[in-house]
C-alpha cells in the first residue's frame, strides 16, 4: 500500500488507489510491481555506473583516514626536524578535527548549493592547499594553517561523500556502498601508518596529495546527484543523471516520479533553516541522528585509539607503531564484514551488535587496569594481560562492525530533502565536537581512573542498544522518501502516547 506524507503536519494518510490497486487482477498487480521496481535498477551497466561513481567519491574518504592518521607516525620525526616543542605538535595535531567542525558547520549549505560533486571538488581544494602548505613548511604557523585547510576538507568531505552515495544508490544495496565510505576511512589510516615506518613525513605528505588529487578528474567521469539536480529544479539533467545511473534499458519512470512527487511537495515548504530542526516534526530525526553521533564519540573511539599502545603493553607487547597497525588492520576486515552484511541482516541489528561488543570490550580493559591498579591481585598479572588485549580487539572489531560507519549511514538517509543541508550539518558538527571533547578530557579521566574511564565507555555502549532499540526505525531495503513515512509509523507503533506529539 502506497503512503503518503503531509509534510508540514506530519500525518500519514492512506490514498484511495491504493483501494482500487487492491482490486486490480494479480496479473496486472505483478505488471505495476515490476514497472515500479525496474526503476531500482539491476542490469549491469547501471550497477557498473553506481559502483565506478562510488569508487570515485570513497577516494575522498580514503584522503580523510589517511589525513587523520598523518599525526600519529610523524610525531617524532616531525618534532626533531622541526624543532616543535610536544605542546606544538599537540596543537598541530587537534587543528585537523578544528578544520574539520568548520567544514561540518559549513557542509550542508555548501552541497546544497554547489550539488555533491561541487562540494566534493571544494574539498579536493582545500586538501591540497593543505597538503602543499605542510609539504613546505619550516616553521609553526604555516604547518598550522596546512592542518586546518586538510581539516575543513575532513568535515566536507565526512558529510558529502556518504549522503552523495546514499542519493544515487539503488536502495537494495544502499547500506553495503554507503559503509564503503568508513571502509575507505579505515583503509587510509592503516596506508598512512604503513607508509610512516617507510618513508619521510614530509614524502608521507607528498603522498596524500594523491588521493584528492585523482578525485578531482573522476569527478568528471560521474553523474551528480539525480535527487539534487531535482530539488533544484534541472528537470533534463535528473533524468539524464537518474538514467545513466540505473542503465539506459531501465524504466525509469516510476522511481522518477516518487523522487519528482517528494520533491514537489518540499517545495511548498521554507527553505530549511537551523531553527526549524526543533520542531516537533523533526524531533525523531534529530534524535536519533544526533544521538547515534553522540554515543559513538562516547564510545570512546578516538581515546581508545590514542591509548592502544600503552593496552597492547600491558597485553604483553611494546612496540608502539606495531599497536597502531595492528589496531588499523582489523578495522579494515571488520568493516568489509559490516558492507557485506549491511541490506542483508539491516542497521538495527548491526548497531545493537556492535555496540554490545563495544560495552563488552570496553569493560573487559576496565577489569583489565582495575586488577592492575590494585596490588592484592598482583598474581592475575596473565588475567590482566588476555582481558586487555581481548577486550581492545573485540571493542575494535564491533565497533569497525557498526558504530563506526552506520551513523553517517543513517544521517544520510533520516532526513527530508528540503533539510537535509543543515541537519547533515548540525549532526556532522556534534560528530566533531563530540571527537574534540573526548580527545581533550581523556587524559583528565585516566588521571582519575583508568579502569573508571573504560567502564564509563562500556556502559555508554549499552545504553546505546537500547537506545537503538527503542527509537531507530530499520531504513534497509526501503527508498529515501519512504523512509519519511517509516519514521512516523515507527515512533508511534513503539511509542503510542507519543504519536500526537509528532503530529
């Protein structure tokens, strides 16, 4: 049965040729199905056409792990080469997630106005100016001013790549290319940690410059957004765009004509402004939006990641630079299993996985520094040891598997076109301010407690399966705009007394 949004009040309410489709013989019920999913597309070229323009756009999500993880090998080199006091370098390494909240502050504005692929080639740009800028630095300021250019290009590049993939996707396979974007991320972290036990930082730059660099011409070789080029009003260009994507013998029409009907409703609403993200009606999207952002920095992902050396020595292991690749290189499987798995088992039941493991894990490196901490059990030594070490990869695994990638995911797809522009960037700024935040107080915490610390983390975990539980509607196999009609349908099945409110 076809459902129809009131998107100014938020009501659903049943069409009557749904009642005559009932009606229709099933001959002519199966024709109208399979019309209408011939739009999803399912020969080779439009798949060969979305897959080649997904590998296009994960090269920046590749430059983003590979710049976040520049930091990292470069420290010591960096600090006796430059002469940088270990204040400096600190400072050096934080303006990369500064860049990065002006650029989420900025993102949906600026992919809104200049399509995905325009807010793509402005990343590029800014990539490369602070790639060169670091590549020929001598002294502090310029080096800083390299970070925060290669930073604003993260936070544009974090919001645009994932909601440019979910646009042009067919939605069976949607959730699978869309996580490609945390596989990329993940891939450029363990290639930057590689490449530092090789090569010299300042070549460990030149070779960022690549990425962004190739993304550049393969913009050219992709279609933009056909969703974008609607809501705009480039009528010829949405269709060209939503044809090459599905495949020139694909019937477009019916998947044309659900995105041209959605966005010919939007149109009577105002443009979408910061303010109207707190009205009622949108009260669902942007708490789960935000809230699956907020407890997957409360994770405690990047603090975990700073401190892996000192948890792998206390497993029994002291190379520092071994912990980090190690640390990287399960990210990267684990994530492949999260694409593989992501239309066939759904967001839901990966989110609640996920972050069961990374409360399990969590926990089990708390045991791990609470038996260290206290002397009467100074014979668990062993115990300390495995709880460490099993604790930090399984949290490493759940979390590559799920909370790593499926919040972009889910922002990417929860929000209605007209405000998809400033909730991508509300949600997208909350992502990196959260990150700032745990970076900042970590250190503060393990002061207080180490074990105190983890268990803090393990328990944010599990409040975020219920949370998963109670309030995300599953948004696997289903079109951008029916996902609109899921929320409502969901919220007020799980929360009867609440359905008026949301109306």
């Amino acid at each position: 049965m076809t459902i129809k949004i009131d998107l100014e009040n938020g009501e659903i309410s049943e069409q009557q040729e749904d009642i005559n489709q009932a009606l229709l013989p099933a001959e002519e019920k199966s024709k109208n199905f399979n019309e209408g999913d011939s739009s999803i597309g399912g020969n080779d070229g439009s798949i060969q056409i979305v897959l080649l323009s997904t590998f296009v756009v994960v090269l920046g999500s590749l430059e983003f792990g590979y710049s976040v993880g520049f930091s990292s090998p470069t420290q010591s080199a960096m600090i006796e080469d430059l002469g940088l006091t270990l204040s400096q370098y600190s400072t050096f390494g934080s303006l990369l997630t500064i860049g990065a909240m002006i650029g989420a502050i900025t993102s949906g504005r600026v992919a809104d106005s200049m399509g995905r692929r325009g807010a793509l080639r402005v990343a590029s740009a800014s990539y490369i100016i602070g790639w060169l800028i670091i590549i020929i630095s001598k002294v502090v300021l310029p080096l800083d001013i390299g970070r925060l250019f290669v930073g604003y290009g993260v936070g544009l590049t974090s919001y645009t790549v994932p909601v440019y993939i979910a646009e042009i996707s067919p939605k069976n396979l949607r959730g699978a290319l869309t996580n490609t974007n945390q596989l990329s991320v993940t891939a450029g972290i363990l290639i930057v940690y590689l490449l530092g036990m090789l090569v010299t930082w300042r070549k460990l730059a030149i070779i960022g410059l690549i990425p962004c660099s190739i993304l550049v011409l393969g913009l050219f070789f992709i279609p933009e957004s056909p969703r974008w080029l609607a809501k705009v009003g480039r009528e010829k260009e949405f269709k060209v765009a939503l044809q090459t994507l599905r495949g020139k013998d694909c019937d477009i029409s019916a998947e044309a004509a659900e995105i041209k009907e959605y966005v010919d409703e939007l149109e009577i609403l105002p443009k979408g402004r910061v303010l109207d993200l707190f009205q009622r009606k949108y009260a669902h999207h942007m708490i789960v939006g935000v809230g699956l952002m907020v407890f997957q920095q409360l994770s405690g992902i990047n603090a975990l990641m700073f401190y892996a050396s000192r948890i792998f020595k206390a497993a029994g292991f002291n190379s520092d630079h071994a912990a980090s690749v190690s640390v990287a290189a399960l990210q990267v499987p684990m994530t492949v299993v999260g694409v593989l798995l992501m239309d066939r088992s759904g967001r839901r039941p990966l989110l609640m996985v996920s972050a069961g493991g990374i409360s399990l894990g969590c926990f089990m490196v708390g045991a791990s520094f609470y038996i260290q901490g206290h002397g009467s059990y100074a014979n668990l030594g062993a115990l300390a040891s495995i709880l460490a070490l099993g604790g930090l990869l399984t949290y490493i695994a759940t979390f590559s598997l799920g909370l790593g990638g499926i919040p972009w995911i889910i922002m990417s797809e929860i929000f209605p076109i007209n405000m998809k522009g400033v909730a991508g960037s509300l949600v997208t700024l909350v992502a990196w301010f959260g990150s700032w935040v745990i970076t900042l107080t970590f250190n503060f915490l393990l002061s207080w407690s180490a074990a105190g610390s983890f268990f803090i983390f393990g328990g944010a975990g599990a409040v975020a399966v219920l949370f998963v539980a109670k309030l995300l509607p599953e948004t696997n196999g289903q079109t951008l705009e029916e996902i609109q009609t899921s929320f409502l349908t969901f919220f007020s099945e799980k929360n009867p007394k609440s359905h008026n409110v949301l109306q």
